[in-house]
C-alpha cells in the first residue's frame, strides 16, 4: 500500500454521490479523468487481502448464479409478426 493514493475528488453533494451499494437520486456524468488522475476511485488505504477476497467471491457466487439462470432459461420459439 505504499503508492495507494486517495482519491475522492468527487464534489460533496445532498443529492448525488458514486457508491456501489445503491445509486444515488440523480445521475450526473463527468469524465472521470477530471476527478481522478490514477483512474482509482475511493481510498485504497482501507483496502486489504480479506476484503478483496470476501468481494472476489461474492462476484464469483453471483455470476455463477446468472449464468446458470441464464441456462436454464426456458427458450420460446421465436414468432414473425410480419
């Protein structure tokens, strides 16, 4: 963690606010670049082995889960409305 530098640069507001857990109210898009000079956003100070880990395969159990929706899916034929 030597050369992790923090980055949020993200402008405070009441009303929009970038986290993975749920949107914000309003959706206003800017290029990232002006806010973040290394591309990360958040602080990756606070960032460690386990967390990573624990999110790792919480992506890894939901993508399995889709994909084997997804399989599952019961195909329909297709019909021409023409």
């Amino acid at each position: 963690m030597v050369r992790a530098t923090r980055n949020i640069g993200f402008p405070k507001s009441d009303f929009h606010w970038v986290v993975t857990i749920r949107p914000s109210p309003l959706a206003m898009r800017d290029w990232l670049s002006s806010y973040f000079a290394t591309g990360v956003i958040g602080d990756p100070v606070f960032a460690g082995f386990e967390k990573v880990w624990v999110i790792f395969n919480a992506v890894i159990e939901n993508l399995t889960a889709l994909i084997n929706e997804f399989r599952e899916r019961e195909q329909k034929p297709r019909q021409d409305h023409h």
